[in-house]
C-alpha cells in the first residue's frame, strides 16, 4: 500500500481502510464533518483558535512594547495610534491585550494539562478498581470538591507567593475532583460491558484493561467537559488577578488589567471593559466549541 | 475434558446455581437449556472464570480450578458472547481487537494470525480496519468467535451465541461453530433457551431449572422423547409446537 | 376500523442520496391479526410505525394513501394524530425496561395511561390499574402495581406494558418484536396473552417478528418483507405451502427439534428479490 501521499476524502471515507492508521484518520475525518456542520461550533472554533494564534503572535503583532509607559498619555481614547487606548500609565492596550491573552489563556492551558490526566487516572482507578480504593479515591476526591474553588485558590496562593505558577497550581488543585467523578462514574459503565469481560478473558493485567481499554473510552467526555470548563478556568484566573493574587503588575493578564482600572468605568470606559469583552468572548468561544465536541463526540440523541 | 461437581453460585443471599454436576469428554459439546432464571448463563461464567463467588469443583483437563485462573486458563478456555453489539470494543477495529489476545499472551505473527483467522471465519479481509459499528450483527459475531480462537484454545463456552441474530445469520453461525469444531477438535458448551438450536449442535444436554439441573440427556433421547422430568417434557413440548409453521385447519 | 396503506416509501437522507428504506409496500387491515415477518433491515418496524406517524424526524415518507379508519394520517396534524397515539392504537415495543418510565412505578404509569385518555379521578384510575393488571395474567396485581420496572422480570414487564396500552381501550395493537428479548416460554405466554385480548375486544393486531414460525401462529395472515418490499402474503395457515423462495429460505434454515439436519440450509440472496 503506498504511503498516504494523497490525504484525500476519498482516502479517509473509504469503507475498507487497509491500516489502523487509516481507519483511526478516517474516523476523526468523519467527525470533523460531522461538527463542521454545526454553525455555532464552527463559530466557537474559529473565535478560540483566532484568540489562541494572535496571541502567540503577540510579540509579531502587538505595535508597541507591552511596558512601555507613557505618562502623559493616560487613558487616551480610542485612536489610529492606539486602536484601544491606554491604559492608566500610558501603555497601549492592544499590545497589553495581546501579551495579556499569552497569560490568561496560558494559565488555562496549563491548568488543563495538569487537570485531565490527573483526573482520569484517580476517576479510572477508582471505578475499576471499587472496594477500598475506590472509596479512599472518592473521600479524597470528596475533600478537595469541597473547598470552593476561588476561595481555595486564594488561601493557597496567600500561603505562597502570589503569581501565575501559585495561582496555576492552586486552580489545579479545586479543578481536577469533577474529571476524577466524571471518569469514575463512566468506568463504572463500561466496565460490565461484554468488551471488557472478554479483555478479561485474555487474561489481561488491570492496568493494562484500564489503560488501554477503559480510558480511552472516558476521553471523549473528559475532552468535552474541558473545553466547557474552560470559560470556568478563565474567570477564575481572571477572578484571582481581579484579587491581586494572580498576575503581579507590570505582567499582563485580563483580570488583572480590569482590577487595576476598574475605576475608571465611568471615565475611560474602554479600559476595563475592553479586557472584559475579551474574557467574555473567549468563553463563549470555548463553551460553543465544547457544545459541538460533545455532540459529534458523546451524542445521545434519540 | 471438563468435570463440574456440585458447583454452587450465590449472589448475596440468593443462591442462583444450587449445586450442579456434569461432564463433557473431549472434543464434545455439551448444550446447557433452561428458561431465564435457570441459572445457566451462570453456570457459564462460573466456569470462564468471570465469576468467582462459586463453591464446589470445576476441573479441566485433570487440573482443579481456582476462582482466580491464570493466564495459561485464559490461553485454553475462551468464551463467545450473545450480544454482538456489546461484545467488540467500539473504539477498536477488528484488527485491533483480534490482535489483542496475540499481545497479551506474547504470540507473535500478529499480522498472519490476523488474516488467518478473518479467512477462517469467512470474513472479507475488506473488513479487517473497520470498526463495530460499520458491521452488521453476523459479522460482530463472527469476529467475536474469531477472537476467541486467535489463542488457540481446546475449550470453547457459548452464551446463547445466536439468540440475537436473524434466522438466515443464525445458520450460518451454527454452521461455522460445527466446521470449527470439527476443524480444531474443540469442546463446546453451549447456553440457549432455544431446544432446537442446542439439538443442532449439542450431542448432550443439560436442562436447568431454578438453579438445579433437573435431567442430563442425550439430543437425540431428547428428539425422540424419551424423557423423564415434566419440565423437559414441557420444554420439549413447546419447542415443537412452535417450530412448524401452523398448517391449516380444515374446516 | 380498518387500516390501509398504499404503495408507502420511506427514505433516509444520507451523504450519498435518499436511501430508500421501505419501497413500495401496501396492505390493509381489519379486525384481524396481521404478522409482518423480515429481518434487521427490512423496513417491517418502520411500515408499521408509519400509520401512527413515529417515524424519526429525517425520515422521507410518502404514500397513495395511509388511512387509519378512514382519517388520512399523511395529511393530519398533530392534534389529530395525537387523538389517535395512544387512545384508538397503541404500540407495544421489544424492550419494557425502555420503555417503561424507570421513576415511576407500574401501577402509576397504568393509571396515567388510564387517566389520560379517560379523564377518571385518582382512585378510579388507580383500581382500573390493578384490574387492568389482572387482565394481563399477573398473579398479584396489587403487590405488582407499586413495583418499579427495574423490579420486574422480562415477562412482567411486558405484561405491564400490555395493560397500559390497553388502559384506553384501542381499536388497534401494533406489536414490535414483543418478545424477542424473553426466552422461548414466556414469549409463548405473552403472545397467547395478547392474542386473547386482541380476540376479545375485537381489535386489530400488527405483530412484527423475525421469527416466520411463531409468527404463523398467532396471527391470521402474513407478510414477509426483503429489503423494504413485501414479498409474499399468506394466510398463516398456508405458509408451509410458501412460493417466494426468500420465504422458503426463512423457513429452511432453521434447526428443528423433530427433523434433524446435519448441516443448516444457507439463505442464497438473489439479487432478483430487490426487485426493480
């Protein structure tokens, strides 16, 4: 079989894939088509991808230096040399928007990499294994869904240095529970299933059933409730830099900027509010995004 | 080959199998009948090693089981499903989930043990990257017998393996569970509610009964109605009343 | 009552063109029991489905004519249909733990039923649940009522069914695979049940099968079904004597307990039987 040089529709859609590989693209390839059917999905994609890039573009796209102060020109309008103004010591607000979205949005990657994994092991382990560990797993799920999670994230981060790793962490550590349930609770599905008995038929270690055929299972939930947390992540990393215990001055990060210039809401509008449009918008981007995910990849319909 | 004696299930307070004893030779296949409730899927799964709150002795090929069974067990006791919708991974193409077996026990060849076994089957090899739900039931199924053989085990356990498929699939099936039989001098104990699918394949059989075996009897003293307990009568009965097409009443 | 359908065509879009499901079929029905018989696929559940108009929301259909007792279901609206879901047909499906509401117990959902369309108080509601109950052969109908359907074993399930879809005295059963999921004794119970009731208010029964033989049974007359058109009708009685040769092969390839075969007949699908 000649290597894939021709990627094409009809390639991926053919009903007799002749590899693993082919079969696995051609599955994604269907369910790309599947969600690019749905506008708003679609919307959400382009708005969260459109954020994620012109962010990691900042230093290319941004015109000025995000520190650049410029103190007689404190919370200048909206104009052809400041496309959203400046801010309360004169930096441009674009440029701080853009270096800004590198933070906050980072911070929510980042949570999101600790979260998922960590949570779909603890909520695997836990409903496959039941008895003991299963409830040991659970009570310690238990505590730390408990705590709420901005009120947790400020004690940590009091506790530590405040700044984007301590508010990383502290975030982590309130978000991970509810991917340990969800994970736990789709164990606790499969596992009677017949696939699984006849895993265990092979005389299959657990981990090795758990791994390589529970999990991968979960995946699709776990992706879909990530995204939708997302928008979750983003305002409670906003929230802690509203507090002053995220970001630290002169760092950038949406939060942080609405905090520190939330007086002006009257005056110069367009300085905190625009910081604010841009959380509002990049949560609903990821929400939509969620919304579509979960019904090309967890559709229940009847 | 297989000796049951007085084995007994319990789920909690409820004793589902109340001690039931049977053997099958070699190279035999022995069918289990009764109703829902009877406690024949039960037995099966006891002696598969899926369950393991059973009392009394399984012993197979002269060697006594333990609830817990090795790996070794797994290589020459291997078991079929009924439902073919249930019993493939569906995130895992055929090639997947035949070559799964091979990688746990560390036999190697994969790639032509894979294809042997789709040939073996009567499956195209079109099929072999597919994945569950791009197959029809007949086709689940025939992977699923596929997959259980992919170790080459002597001991092969049914559970009602064609209830859910249609009549024309269902022959087929029965077909190729009897070629692979005669093939690879396998033994079969079947499960089924069907008399006439388990006469087909079975040469003795076993009639359950809320949890106790009531008869032991050969398929054709069962054909010719030489039978002692009423509720085989009865089974019996029933299972040729329904199976002609009525002819019609004079009138 | 009498049901007539004409020349039905159901078709599913899909990325390559409609694919058409049922092509062409037309039959009709009075107060007697029909049998539609096919396998997976063969369009039985959905012809029967479309005289009350449950067909999945993408589904194409069109028709000469689908008429329930005179009232053109193609062209009625939704008030219409809904006079007649439930109230003058009920449908019956394979599967009662799916069909039942699990939160609710049977007794309530009889009773519901029964209300509904019937518009009596609590009580009287309530105890037509337990007779109603009683009628299905249900040993203790009073301890049965307050029992959830996750209670219930296979056979009582579909009893409860049956009682509830009775509870508004309809004109018309439509039966879809109500026995495939029970084993060989309490299917013959559960059928003998329905075929009882269906003589003795005079309804009209449609039971779907993949089962020919146990099929011929219990209805009047037959329709075998091939990929989404009829091929053979017969009175029950006379389907030993069946010309079509798909419906031969049905009845060739099963196991019989009386005539042993030693190797099962295999279904040769003629491509001819697809029709134009």
């Amino acid at each position: 079989m000649t290597p894939p040089m021709s990627l094409t529709r009809e390639w991926l859609l053919t009903d007799a894939p002749e590899s693993r590989r082919q079969a696995g693209l051609g599955r994604l390839y269907r369910g790309w088509l599947l969600f690019r059917r749905n506008y708003l999905a679609m919307a959400g994609l382009v708005a969260a991808v459109f954020l994620i890039v012109v962010s990691l573009l900042a230093p290319v796209l941004s015109p000025y230096d995000p520190s650049a102060q410029d103190l007689t020109n404190r919370f200048g309008p909206i104009s052809a040399a400041h496309w959203f103004g400046t801010d309360e010591v004169g930096r441009d607000l674009l440029t701080r928007l853009l270096y800004g979205g590198r933070v906050t949005l980072g911070m929510v990657v980042a949570i999101m990499v600790l979260v998922a994994p960590v949570g779909l092991v603890v909520g695997t382990v836990a409903g496959y294994a039941g008895g003991v560990a299963d409830r040991i797993l659970m009570r310690i799920t238990d505590v730390f869904l408990a705590f709420p999670r901005l009120i947790l994230a400020l004690a940590f981060v009091a506790a530590l240095r405040p700044g984007i790793s301590s508010a990383i962490i502290a975030i982590a550590l309130t978000a991970w529970p509810p991917y340990a349930r969800l994970a736990r609770a789709e164990t606790l599905t499969i596992r009677n299933a017949d696939f699984i008995a006849a895993v265990r038929l092979t005389g299959a270690s657990a981990t090795r059933i758990v791994m390589r055929h529970i999990a991968p299972l979960c995946v699709s939930s776990l992706i879909v409730r990530v995204t939708l947390d997302m928008s979750g992540i983003i305002l409670t990393a906003a929230g802690l830099g509203f507090l002053g215990m995220g970001a630290q001055p002169p760092m950038p990060e949406w939060g942080t900027m609405i905090a520190t210039t939330r007086g002006q809401i009257l005056d110069a509008w367009w300085v905190p509010t625009i910081p604010g449009v841009a959380i509002f918008v990049a949560s609903l981007a990821f929400n939509l995004l969620g919304d579509g995910l979960r019904d090309v990849l967890d559709p229940k319909q009847g | 080959m297989i000796e049951v004696n007085e084995l007994r299930v319990r789920f909690g307070t409820i004793e589902a199998v109340k001690g039931v004893s049977f053997r099958v030779p070699q190279g035999a296949s022995f069918g289990l009948v009764g109703e829902s409730g009877s406690g024949k899927s039960t037995v099966l799964r006891a002696l598969s090693g899926l369950n393991r709150d059973w009392s009394g002795d399984i012993v197979i090929d002269g060697k006594g089981q333990q609830p817990i069974r090795d790996k070794n067990f797994f290589r020459r006791v291997q078991m079929v499903f009924q439902d073919p919708y249930g019993s493939l991974h569906p995130r895992q193409t055929v090639d997947r989930a035949l070559s799964e077996p091979l990688l746990v026990h560390g036999i190697g060849d994969v790639d032509t043990r894979v294809r042997r076994a789709l040939a073996e089957v009567a499956l195209p090899a079109l099929l072999r990257f597919r994945y569950p739900h791009q197959l029809s039931g007949g086709q689940r199924q025939r992977v699923a017998i596929a997959r259980a053989l992919m170790a080459e085990p002597e001991v092969l356990l049914l559970d009602e393996p064609t209830s859910a498929l249609d009549v024309s699939v269902q022959a087929e099936v029965l077909n190729l569970l009897a070629d692979l039989q005669r093939a690879r001098n396998l033994t079969y104990i079947m499960v089924s509610h069907n008399l006439a699918v388990v006469a087909h394949l079975c040469s003795e059989i076993g009639v359950m009964q809320s949890g106790e075996m009531v008869e032991l009897l050969s398929a054709d003293d069962l054909r010719a109605g030489r039978i002692s307990h009423p509720h085989t009568k009865a089974l019996r009965a029933l299972s040729i009343e329904l199976e002609e097409p009525e002819m019609a009443k004079s009138a | 009552m009498q049901v007539v359908v004409r020349d039905l065509r159901i078709a599913f879009p899909s990325p390559q063109g409609p694919t058409e499901a049922v092509r062409g079929v037309s039959f009709a029905l009075g107060q007697e029991k029909l049998g539609i018989v096919g396998e997976s696929g063969s369009g039985k559940s959905l012809t029967a489905r479309s005289i009350l108009r449950l067909l999945p929301r993408q589904a194409l259909v069109s028709a000469e004519t689908i008429e329930f007792d005179g009232i053109d279901v193609l062209k009625a609206n939704e008030t219409q249909m809904r006079a007649i879901r439930g109230k003058r047909a009920g449908l019956i499906m394979q599967d009662p733990k799916f069909s039942l509401n699990p939160v609710m117990t049977a007794g309530q959902q009889i009773a519901e039923a029964w209300h509904a369309h019937r518009g009596s108080s609590r009580k009287e509601a309530k105890d037509a649940a337990v007779e109603l109950l009683a009628q299905v052969q249900i040993r203790d109908p009073k301890r049965v009522a307050d029992m959830y359907p996750h209670e219930l074993s296979g056979g009582m399930g579909q009893r409860a069914m049956i009682a509830m879809m009775l509870a508004p005295d309809p004109e018309l059963l439509i039966a879809d695979e109500p026995t495939s999921a029970l084993d060989a004794t309490v299917q013959a119970e559960i059928l003998r049940l329905i075929e009882d009731l269906v003589s003795r208010r005079g309804m009209g029964l449609i039971l779907i099968s993949h089962d020919l033989p146990l099929v011929s049974h219990f209805c009047d007359r037959v329709l075998v079904m091939y990929a989404g058109r009829v091929v053979e009708e017969a009175r029950a009685g006379e389907l030993a004597r069946a010309k079509h040769p798909y419906t031969r092969g049905l009845l060739d390839c099963l196991p019989s307990l009386v005539h042993p075969k030693p190797r099962l007949a295999v279904m040769r699908r003629d491509p001819a039987w697809l029709g134009t």
